[in-house]
C-alpha cells in the first residue's frame, strides 16, 4: 500500500490500520472455508455427476469435453504397431 493512503470506508484511517484490523478475521474466514473444503477431499468421486441449468448450457459442454478427455487419458492404450515389429 502507497504510504499515508486512507481508508476509503473510514477516512480517519490508514488504510494500513484497517488492514490490521480486519486481517484476522479474513484469516479465520478463509482458514473455516479451507478447512471444509478440506473435509470435502475426503468423499470418493465415484458416481458423482452435476445437474446442470439450462442457463449453463456452455458450461456444461466445456466440461462434458472435460471429462471425455480425462476418461480417454485414462484408458489403456493400445500397443503401437511399431512397437510389435
């Protein structure tokens, strides 16, 4: 932050003052978000799918290529011809 910027909510302060005020509590907002989200690696995958709206229709085309594509890269591959020979 530029020296002496104040706080645009509350001018009587630096902007640097308000920071350290509010710091903490982003912190503990963000550390609870972590922490679920966290929680949530822990549920297999396994036929999980999303329902999608009709307002998302590229969205949900975006990720059924997605997912074509992850599938394929997890399928065995078929020998090479070159490596036969």
């Amino acid at each position: 932050m530029p020296a002496g910027q104040r706080c645009k909510s509350d001018p009587s302060k630096s902007a640097v003052e308000r920071f350290m005020q509010t710091f903490p509590a982003v912190i503990a907002e963000d550390r609870w978000g972590l922490e679920k989200q966290q929680r949530m690696f822990n549920y297999p995958d396994d036929g999980y799918f999303e329902v999608f709206l009709r307002p998302e229709a590229a969205l949900r085309r975006a990720r059924q290529i997605l997912t074509r594509l992850e599938r394929a890269e997890r399928a065995p591959k078929p020998p090479s011809p070159e490596a036969a020979a």
